[in-house]
C-alpha cells in the first residue's frame, strides 16, 4: 500500500522522525490510511534481522576500532527493533481503528523486551478492545511487564475504568515503578474512576476501602468529593485505615480546619503509625499554627522515638510561629534517642533564627522619634 508515495513502512519509520513537521505529516498520513494500514502494520510488529545480518554485525562490532568502522560502512544495522517499534507507534496513531491489531500488540508486550513500551502505549491508545489485554498485563511475572499496562491504562480513556479493580492492586504491588505507574494512571483517568473510589470508601471490607483511599491520593480533584468519607475513616476501629485516610487526605491540598481537627483528634491515637501520620500531616498546617502548636508540643513527650523526632522536625518548620514550643524542645535535648536529641537541636535553631528574624524587621518597621 503506497500514500502520496510512500509505503505503510515508509511512512510507519517517519513517526519516529526528531522533526516535529515529519511526525505530524505522519499522523496525517495514518488518519488517511485508516484501518486500510493495519494488516501492514501487523506484519511489521513481527520484524526480525536475519540470523546472517546479527551475527556479522555483531562480529564486527567486535573487530579493533580501526578495522571495525571501515566494516561497519559496508554492512546494513540490525533494523528490526526499530521497524516493530515504529509498526507499534503508528497503531497507536490509529487508536480504535487497529483494534484487529490487539493480540499481536499484546504479544510484543509480553514477549519483546525491546518494543514492550511502544506495544503497551498503542495498546491503551487503542482503547476499549484493548482493556482486557492490559487487565491481563497487569498480572504478569514479569514487573516491567506490569508497569508498562499500568503506565498505557492511563492512555485508555473512560474505558479503562474496566480495570479499576486490578489497577487499584497495582498501588501495592511490590516494585515501586509499577505503583508509579498505577498512581500516574489513576491521576489521568480522575473524575472518571472517582465515583467507584467513594463507593469502595463504603464498603465492608477494610482493605478494600483503605486502597481506594490510597487511589484518591492520586487524583488531585477528589478533595471536595471525598473530604467527609476520609475524616469518617479517620474514626474507623482500623488502624491501617486510619492511617491512609491521613496520608490521603494530606496530599489532596491545603488543610481547612475540620482537617486540621482531624489531624489533631489523630495525635492522640493508640497506634504509633496513625500519630506519625498526623503528625507528618499537620506539617502542612502552618496557618493553623495557633491550634496545631499546642497540639504538636504535647506529642513531643510521645512514647514512640520516631513520633517525637518527627514532631520536632515540624515544629521547627513552623518557625517563631512554634516559639512556646521552646521549653519542651529544650527538654528533648537530653531525649534517650539520639535521633530525638538531634532533631530537637536542629528545631530549637531554626526557631530562635525565625524569631530573632521577626524581631529584627519589626524593630526595623517602628518608627523613629526625632
């Protein structure tokens, strides 16, 4: 198949071009093309070198530099990795319309360590028929595998709400990159996907609701909507829950005070992890500083190490505004843990350099008698 003189591989090799005029003439191209293309494209996806073509070049590529160049003039690279990645591209720029192309694209996910990402992203760009095949992906052995369904899920659009049960499980999945990659999803699909996250919140099974916590932390419009479900969590007999419902709800924008109650009812909990994760987020709350300093001070005789330590740390963030937090910060320099004692000097330090700052601009502000 030829368009305006080019063939489907032609044009395919261009979609990768640095020059930004030539990638869109391709995307101009495949519009025109259509479904017409994919038959070519899928054929291409399965590209491969001769065993003759990798065996001298990689001969060659062996050879002293002085022989090696005048060698490699002669010889033809190895151009299979590059066609099928570009077959996979130009699928992509074809979205619904390479939908007879999903199972050869799925295969290269799995299979081909060198044209995984460009199959996983034509994959989720392709759409609804393509959702089960990333579902799928997202269960494989293999963790890159994993990351890059995770990763092309975001492409899908609506549609890939489908598969908001395993990516929800990808957010604890042991690699951190496919846990990236979960979040980056969720973040693009937002408002899509945030009614099920609320309804999940509800339901009867606490880590159900403790990962659809930790999903909404990815969406930065959810506050409004979820704000009243994660203080009631704050309130559950989970601490797990609790816990997440804190971390979610710091990340979701600037506190308002019945978040900052939250977090100040939190730093008395029963549970180490849920007073630390008040703590970290009250760190946010400097404009509350009159209601959250008191509260803070009271942590910093806490019987976990890591609770006082942190405590301390933010207080010194807030600066002359902790100023009455001094006394007891003073006692933490004599603190069993060392980590305590350390983080109890450095906060003392900053506070006194903030108020001595204040003093000196006021001072500066006032004016002089004549």
């Amino acid at each position: 198949m030829v368009y305006q003189g080019k063939t489907v591989r032609q044009w395919a090799l261009q979609s990768g071009a640095p020059d930004q005029k030539a990638r869109a003439e391709t995307r101009t191209a495949f519009k025109a093309l259509g479904f017409n293309a994919v038959p070519e494209l899928i054929k291409l996806l399965q590209a491969k070198d001769s065993f003759l073509r990798q065996g001298t070049w990689s001969l060659a590529s062996k050879l002293p530099v002085r022989v090696r160049q005048p060698v490699l003039k002669r010889l033809r690279a190895p151009e299979a990795t590059m066609i099928r990645n570009a077959a996979a591209r130009s699928l992509g720029e074809l979205g619904p319309e390479a939908e007879k192309a999903v199972p050869a694209l799925g295969r290269n996910l799995r299979r081909d360590p060198h044209s995984c990402w460009e199959s996983g992203m034509a994959l989720g760009r392709i759409g609804k028929a393509a959702i089960p095949q990333l579902t799928a992906a997202l269960a494989d052995k293999n963790p890159n595998v994993r990351r890059i369904a995770a990763a092309a899920l975001g492409e899908g659009g609506p549609d890939a709400t489908a598969a908001l049960g395993p990516l929800l499980k990808a957010l604890e999945d042991d690699h951190d990159y496919v846990r990236v990659a979960a979040g980056g999803s969720l973040s693009k699909l937002g408002e899509a996907v945030l009614p099920r996250l609320t309804n999940a919140m509800a339901s009867g099974d606490p880590h159900n609701r403790r990962i659809a916590a930790k999903a909404l932390a990815s969406i930065p419009v959810a506050r409004s909507s979820a704000l009243s479900a994660l203080l009631e969590m704050m309130q559950e007999k989970d601490p797990v829950c609790r816990e997440q419902a804190i971390r979610t709800l710091s990340v979701l924008g600037m506190p308002n005070g019945r978040m900052i109650n939250g977090y100040i009812g939190a730093l008395k909990d029963s549970t180490p992890e849920v007073r630390l994760a008040a703590v970290q987020a009250l760190s946010t709350g400097r404009r509350h500083a009159a209601t959250a300093v008191p509260a803070l001070s009271q942590r910093l005789s806490d019987e976990s190490p890591p609770v006082r330590e942190l405590t301390a740390r933010i207080l010194g963030g807030f600066g002359a505004s902790a100023k009455a937090a001094l006394p007891e910060l003073a006692r933490l320099e004599q603190d069993k843990a060392e980590s305590v004692r350390v983080a109890a000097k450095e906060a003392i330090s900053k506070i006194n350099r903030a108020v001595s700052e204040v003093e000196a601009t006021s001072n500066s502000q006032r004016p002089t008698s004549n």
